[in-house]
C-alpha cells in the first residue's frame, strides 16, 4: 500500500498522531535555518483515488482554502508538483515524497511573507505543466532558459509575445528575417531560414502558446465554479489581468 510506504518513511520533523489503513494526521514542525521560528503545520496525509493527498488537518487554519497562485488546489490539497503523490511504491518513492512536501512547506512559508511564489519553482495549473516542460527543454536546448524562467514571472519575451507564426514545414514563417532565438554567423544576426536550431525555436513557441491556453482554460474553469481571489498573493490568475492570456491564446500568434 502507498501509505505504508509513506507512514515506513516519515521524517523527524513530522510527528504522526494517529494513523490508519487511508490515512496519517500528524504535525508538521521545520527549523529554518538562519531564522528564529519554524514552519508549523497540522496536516492530514491520505489516499485519493489511488495517489498520495495532502491538505491541511482543518483548511484554511495556516494557510488559504485555496490559493491558486500557492498551489493551493481548488480541493484544498496541496500541489507538491506534476503527479508527485503518483506511482509511490517503494520506501524511496516514500523518501522523495516528504521530500516534496517539505521544500513545499518552505515555499508556503516564502510566499506568505513575500505575497509572491518563489522564483523558478513555479509549474503551470492544470494541463499546462507538460507543454512547460517541454518548452523549458527547447529552451534549453537554446541556451535561453533562464530568460524562460524570467518570462514566467513576468518579463516579456519573444516567445510569448505571438508574434511569430510555423509555416507547413514547421520552420519560422518569413524566413528572410533575422532569427529571434539570436543564432549568428561571423558576429552578425542570420536568417530564420538559417536558423542554427529551428525545431527547438518551432517547439518552444507551439509549446509556450500551448501553455498559456491550457492556463488560461484553467482559470476560466475556476471563475465558472465561482471561485475568487483570496487577495493573499500580489498578483493572480482570476483577476482581470488573465484576459490578456486568454486573448494572446485565442489569437494563436500573429
């Protein structure tokens, strides 16, 4: 079973009160290294639908019901990550679980007093994680990134402005114009037509619009169960701010 996996595993830091065959209520309780409190949490570990779920003993006590912008799902489960309570079984699955749930709890703790989700550790809702990945993996592929990760906390970039259409071969359309992944020959800026690495320029693109859209579908299926901003965090999704995504994903690119 999952949850014995999980129960053989349990760290120092959580205490378990009391357990059975579905679930495990204990306390969280984290020193901070360099900081005089620590991160202290009732949480209630148990199977759902045949996955490792997580929440609050009574959500809402420490941190919001849910939070969308702090992975706080509309369940009031905590989103350790893409199928992190999935496939869990062995001791080391165990180990890596409480892992996640652990640098989770940091997290919380950064983003209640920052008002913002700590950078590079964000993952997109719903079905958008995967076309994350696989755009952060072109990117890689094109030494850019880090300006990805800036991208997704809010700086503006080429591959996610939909100015660039993939014509039939899947290559940049325009191909006299200068490459905007910066590829250069003898110091100087080269066609797209000459592009260095067009597959990985196609891919990013087709997968950073993939990602805004399912994004954007999320938050939608969120405004029409009537969910609200909880105003915890600086910014977020359910806001008005999420039309210019949801245009910029029904455009498709210019």
């Amino acid at each position: 079973m999952p949850l014995a996996d999980i129960l053989n595993a349990c760290p120092s830091w959580f205490h378990v009160s009391a357990a059975t065959e579905d679930e495990i209520i204990g306390s969280a309780c984290i020193e901070v290294e360099g900081a005089a409190d620590t991160i202290s949490v009732d949480l209630r570990v148990h199977n759902q639908w045949g996955a490792i779920a997580v929440q609050e003993q009574i959500p809402g006590t420490k941190y919001p019901k849910t939070c969308h912008e702090r992975h706080l799902q509309s369940d009031e489960h905590f989103c350790l990550g893409m199928r992190a309570g999935n496939n869990i079984v062995s001791s080391n699955h165990a180990v890596v679980w409480w892992g996640l749930l652990k640098h989770f709890l940091e997290l919380q703790r950064v983003a209640q007093r920052t008002k913002r989700w700590p950078p590079k550790q964000q993952m997109s809702h719903g079905d958008g994680g995967p076309h994350q990945v696989a755009a952060v993996a072109a990117a890689n592929m094109l030494g850019i990134e880090d300006a990805y990760m800036r991208m997704l906390e809010g700086e503006e970039a080429w591959f996610s402005v939909g100015a660039y259409k993939i014509n039939g071969r899947g290559k940049l359309a325009n191909g006299w114009l200068p490459c905007p992944a910066g590829c250069r020959s003898n110091g100087k800026p080269i066609s797209r037509s000459r592009c260095c690495n067009p597959g990985a320029v196609a891919t990013l693109l087709n997968e950073e619009r993939l990602r805004r859209k399912k994004v954007a579908d999320f938050y939608a299926h969120a405004r029409g169960r009537g969910e609200v901003c909880c105003g915890m965090m600086l910014s977020c999704g359910l806001g008005a701010s999420l039309l210019d995504v949801a245009s910029f994903a029904a455009q498709g690119g210019s």
